[in-house]
C-alpha cells in the first residue's frame, strides 16, 4: 500500500467535526478504496480548549490555519471554515501557492473566486475540489463534470435550498403563511437566526453560479444572476397552484438560450408530474439536461452534518486515487466568458394574481393590458366573493411570452383603479 | 496537448453507432474536457457494407474483432457486441491479456464474469468500466463508486428496467391487463420481442448484481439473485395498491441485513411518496444508502442510444483523463465473497389478494390461518359482491412478519375450499 495521504483541516464547526469523525470512522474502509490510508495530521480552529467529541491528541493543532496551510507536510487543506473573505480565503490561497491541493465546501468564496482560484490551482498542479459547496451530499459537481462529460448541456437546474424548500413544503401541507413557519424552521434548526442567505435565495444562487460555470464550462459570473427570494409567496398562491397542477418551488436556473446564458434564482410555478416537484423537505435535487444523455436528476441531503462531510471525504478520496481534475471541467483558460441573457429578453409563461374590486369591467381592463403586449391568456380564475368592498383574487396564467411585455402590462395593471394590491407574479417553468 | 487516445469499438449497432455519433460530434469539447483527442481508430462488426449513416473512410475495419483487441495500435477497446459469452467475452480478455482499457455496456458477461474480469483488469494495470451497463445514461457507477465512497452502504436498488417500468406505468394510467400492454409495447419497440430478459426480471438482476458487488464491495453473486418478474402482476392488483397508497413496481434491491446480504428482483408495493414511486415510464432510478449522506436517488433514462452511449463515452473520458479506478470500488482481490439470505429470512410487509367464496366464515378461516404463523393484519379489504359463485377479492396488508411463515400460511390458505384461485402476493417495500 502506499503512503499516506496527509490532511489539515482548517475550521472545526459542525461540518469539519463531521469530515474526522468519517475519516476516522471509515479509516479501514477508506485505505482500501483508495488503495492508501488517508490520515488527518493537523487541524486548526478557534478555540483548542472547545468539546468536539474528538480525539486529537494525535493531530498537530495550529492557533493560525494559514500557518498550517504553508505546512511541508500536509497534502491535502480542507477549508470548511467559510465566508467568502478573509481567513478562509487567505487559506485557500496560501495553500494553494505552496502547491497543496485544496478541498473545500465553501459556496460563498467560489461564487466570488472560483475562477481566479481554478486557474492558480492548475499552475500549481493542485486539485481545487469542491462537491461539499454544492448541494451538500449529492454527488452533483461529479455527475455534471464526468458522468456527463459526453454531452453538451442545455440546461441544469434544481432545488439548491434545503431551507426554502422546507418552508414551501411546510407552507403547502399546513396552508400557513411564510412569516409563521419561517419561525419554526428556526426553532427547528432548519434556518439560520439571519435567514436572509436562505430565503432571499443568496446561498442558492453561490450554487447556481458554481453549477453553471461546470455545465457549460465558462467563468463564474455570480454577478450576472437574477435572484429574488420566497418571502413574497403566499399561502393563497400555493393554493391556486395546487389547483392549477403545479407546485410552487424555488429553482436555481441556468439555460443557454438563443446563443445566450440565462442565470436566475426565484420562485417558480412546476408541473406537479415533474419529478423536481416532488422534491420535497430539506431534500435538494439537481437535473442537468444533455443533448445525448436527456435529463438527469440527482436528489438527495443538500445540508448537515453527515451529508456534507460526506462530499468533503468524496474529494478527499478522489485526490487520494489520483483523480485530479480541473475544478470546472476543463482548464481555467478554457472557461469560456458569459454572455448574459437579461430577464426582460427571457421567455416563458406567467402566474398572476390580482386582488381587485368585483366590479364590472375590471376584466375588461386587465385583460386589455395584456393584449396590449400581445400575451395570451391560457388560464383565468376568479371565485368566490368576499364581504362587499373586500378585494377578490383573479388568477391568470398566459401562454409562453416576453418578459419585458409581460413587466409593461403588469405596470399597466398595477394603475388600474380597481386593483388594490401590488399584482404577484410567479413565472412558470414547463419542465 | 498530449497524444491522442486511440479508441477501436466493437460491435457497430445501436449503441455502437452512437457512440461513434457522440465521439464525432463532440470532437473538440471531448478533447477539452480531457487535455487530448479521442479518437476512433478501428471499427468491427459483422457487415461491412450495411448503410449505418456514419463516415467510417478514415477507419480501420477488422472483421474479426478478437485480432482488433490485439491489435497494437489500440489503447481502449469498447466492447458492444453483447451476450454473457462467444465473442464479446473473447474480445474482453483478449484486450485485458494485451494491456488495454476495456469500456463495455454488458451487464450479461459481467453479472457471469466481472469478478474475474476485473482481475485481469488489475495484472494488466488496464481499466474495466462499464457505466453503460448500469441503467444506460445514469452515472450510478460512478454515484456508488466515487461519490458515496465515503460511507458504509446499507442498501442499493432501483427500477432497473425500463420495458418493465412502461408496461407498469402504462397498466396504472390504462387499467389494463398486461398481456395487451406488453404487446402495445413491442409495437412502439420499448420491449423486444423476446420479451423475457425485460419482464421476467433477468436484465433487472444482471445490473443489480454489479451494484450490488459496487456497493458492498463484494464479489459478484448473480446466482444468488432471487428473481420474479411482472408477468403475475394484474390490473386489479394495481387498482388495490393505488387504494392502499402504494404504487407497484418492479425493483432490483441488494441490502445488507443481520450480517447477510439480500439480492432480489420482484414486483414491490411502494408509498406513493416515497421519490422511486413517482418514477415513471422508461425512466430508470436508483437509490443507495448510505451511513453519513444518507439517501441519494439518481433518476434518468435507463437504455435507448443516446444515453447508452453518453455513458460508454463517459466511461472513455475518464480514461483519457486518467481516472484508473478498480471496476467494483476495491481491487478485485479485496472484494469480498457473499454472505446470502434466503428469501425464507427476508423481513417485511406483504400484500395478499385471494378470490374467495363470498360465504360467512371465510375470513375466519383466512385469518386464523394467518394467526396461526404470527401474522399480524394491517388492513382487510372485502367489497362489492360479484353475481352467485362468483368469486370476490379479499385483499389483506401485514405488518412485517418473516417470509418463511407467510409462505406456510399462503399454502394454508390455499388449500381451503373458499378460496377458488391461487393467492397473489406482492411485498410491501417501505421505502
């Protein structure tokens, strides 16, 4: 058997404790799939007096990670201390420049770095691998890198929050509003005190950035994605799309259409028959569309402990089998720049809901703005009655239009008289 | 750019075609995402002059493929002749006695011959992969092998037929009989006309047999496959599972229980929300479990050319990229030999449908016989009446009981004088 592959792990919250508790657990197992043990030799954290359940009395410890990422005699630096600045990055690149491979989970960093970073790894003959930033235990990044290497990809897009999912799926089942079950996802532990990287759809769009850069083997360019998050969803929506055969979820998307790329993280409208609409919980999924292979989804834990620690020792074991490959697929030279479609050129269908006066006329009305721009209405709904002077709900869904019209209309909506709220609109994807 | 990677395919038929097709076509992207071209060097199949809509001008062509695996100027033979035995398996241990990478998408010879295969593979110092031969275009292999390899796996199965998994789908949405499905099936060529590999579970346990040996780390044991197929299964059978919150489908399931290892191929009830239940059509997925990641399901299409040969291409890429990795996760000398359970040991819920005699005492007589064996009911279900004599279905759910005494109570039960057909059972798989 040959020699050890020697790790320093630099940050020891819940996913570093995770990664040594499965290096140690799976030591045996792990020397035989890699053909090599695989030995952790130094960690660095904050505090050396904190209980991690841990043994480290074997393990060099450093006060200074970057110290430790100089070190002559650590391979491998495993970054799981986070944020895009600061330590963590001066970590990677330390470790980097002294020619250490670098295993990481950190989403923020890469959706910022990612390509500066793929490029100094490659000159340094270092891997720089990164499936734990993605997804958490879904073997997502190898799936677009090499499962489906043969294709040119079209498409991938997925649930890549587990929080917001949570919350939909919570929402749906119990017909409660956002406010209220954001809450108790909290007490439950499944969103942050500060959910705003969650639920406003920032940490899914780190992913998306990651994730597109790997589909279509160009730059990242986090900076060109549209993100809006879930707070404006409402039971009343989640309602109508149950009835209207769809479910409403938060996607991360990244389309090449029309010679363009399209990067957008925001609620979405799916068929319920989709098998991403069924993705439901914590759970994350991803499916990536290829030109020979059709779609391919991969669904699974997108966060914890275990899962994500799981990918970090995925990584780990790859450099220890001698798997070194590009961190996007192909050499940072060859990422490609991004041409960037805006949202007003995108296309696609709409769900809107109108709280307006039931008077007569205002269908009239609204239905002329949107002929005006030249949509066409697939879908109308308006029921029920409420107590005279209270807004009813009217529910339209169009056929496959132009953003940019569908805003104009939608401004032209919004004077009307008889309407009393801001319309909501949530964009359909025919998955 | 490093010297080209010299590919001969074996075996020019529908998936051999297409992987031709996506080596042409993704010429240069393949040769971006490996740091050197790929290129097909020699051709063998039977006819020489049949039309296959490719330009094979600048290839050489052998007639007998055996000489093309010893030929020198060949690093990678792809194997796509098929069958367990002849050619295919001369042409594999040819190339493997001549030091070369071996690609193939023959579950058959490797269900018979992958531990041995993946041997030689190793004296050679040559790659054995076959991604192919798993569920077409689906990375499982690789999902199994690299991604989750840091766990332990307490399971892995699927729906690893996709003409079993249509006929299934299209008997729900029809209600009809399978007899008239399958034939339908045949007309629009997702089911042979030898039927029989597809329906009676053989193609199904021939790839579970290979994630089973991936998963576990042990030697291949196809003959200790226990196999049913889909031929039993009735549309009424399917109205109930429906009625019960189950869908019926036919999985390939390999679990580790009590120190042993279950492999079996059968119709399954499964919740309908469990994320295999909604898989539907052709579409194959499988799920494996893992300690620290827990479930991941990847889903995608499991035959046709286009997916088949993305994943012999998939398989060619990672050898040009230089991924050597053993064929089953381990090297074959560390693979482990199987400890099997019998069917007689297997634990779990099961779902009996009897036609009975509608005549008082008859659910007397059918519960003590189950009673009798410590079988514990769920739920009973007796509807309807049929005209006199006829008979009527009482369908009945247990709780988990052992196989063996569900089968004496079965031969109990079928002997009494009140139930006129033979007892249908299905197991109850809560996924």
């Amino acid at each position: 058997m040959s020699e050890a592959l020697r790790i320093g792990v630099a940050g020891l919250g819940v996913v570093g404790t995770g990664t040594l508790t499965v290096l140690d657990r799976h030591h045996q197992l792990i020397a035989e799939r890699c053909g090599r043990p695989v030995t952790v030799t130094a960690v660095s954290a904050r505090d050396r007096r904190k209980e991690r359940g841990l043994d480290l009395s074997a393990v060099r410890w450093f006060d200074d990670p970057t110290a430790m990422a100089r070190d002559g005699e650590i391979d491998v630096i495993v970054e799981l201390i986070g944020g895009a600045e600061g330590v963590a990055k001066d970590v990677v690149e330390t470790a980097l420049a002294h020619g250490k491979h670098v295993v990481t989970a950190n989403k923020a960093m890469l959706a910022h770095h990612g390509t500066a970073f793929a490029a100094r790894a490659e000159e340094a003959g270092a891997v720089l691998a990164c499936e734990a930033a993605v997804c958490g235990g879904i073997p997502v990044i190898k799936t677009l890198r090499e499962g489906m290497a043969a294709n040119a990809l079209q498409a991938v897009y997925g649930i890549l929050n587990g929080s917001s999912n949570y919350i939909l799926s919570t929402m749906r089942d119990t017909g409660r509003e956002f406010g209220e079950v954001l809450a108790d996802t909290q007490k439950l532990g499944y969103a942050e005190a500060d959910p705003s990287l969650d639920v406003d759809g920032i940490d899914a769009a780190h992913k998306l950035a990651i994730l597109a850069a790997l589909a279509f083997n160009t730059r990242i360019s986090y900076d060109e994605i549209h993100v809006e998050g879930i707070r404006e969803v409402s039971a009343l929506d989640i309602t109508y799309a149950e009835e209207l055969g769809y479910r409403i979820k938060l996607l991360g998307i990244a389309r090449l259409a029309d010679g363009g790329m399209e990067q957008r993280v925001h609620p979405c409208m799916v068929p319920k028959t989709a098998p991403i609409a069924n993705v439901e919980g914590v759970n994350n999924a991803v499916v990536a569309e290829g030109d020979f292979v059709g779609n391919i989804l991969t669904e699974g834990a997108g966060a914890g402990q275990g899962p994500t620690a799981s990918a970090v020792v995925a990584d780990i074991i790859d450099v220890a089998r001698g798997t070194h490959l590009p961190t996007f697929a192909v050499p940072a030279s060859s990422l490609q720049p991004v041409l960037s479609r805006t949202m007003s050129e995108h296309q696609g269908g709409y769900y809107l809901r109108l709280m307006c006066l039931d008077r007569p006329g205002v269908l009239t009305e609204i239905t002329a703005a949107l002929r005006d721009e030249g949509i066409s209405v697939e879908s109308m709904v308006q029921r029920g009655r409420g107590p005279a002077g209270e807004p009813v709900p009217i529910v339209i869904t169009t056929h496959e239009t132009q953003e940019a019209g569908m805003m104009r209309a939608l401004r032209a909506i919004e004077h009307l008289d008889a309407v009393l709220e801001p319309p909501r609109l949530i964009r359909i994807e025919d998955l």
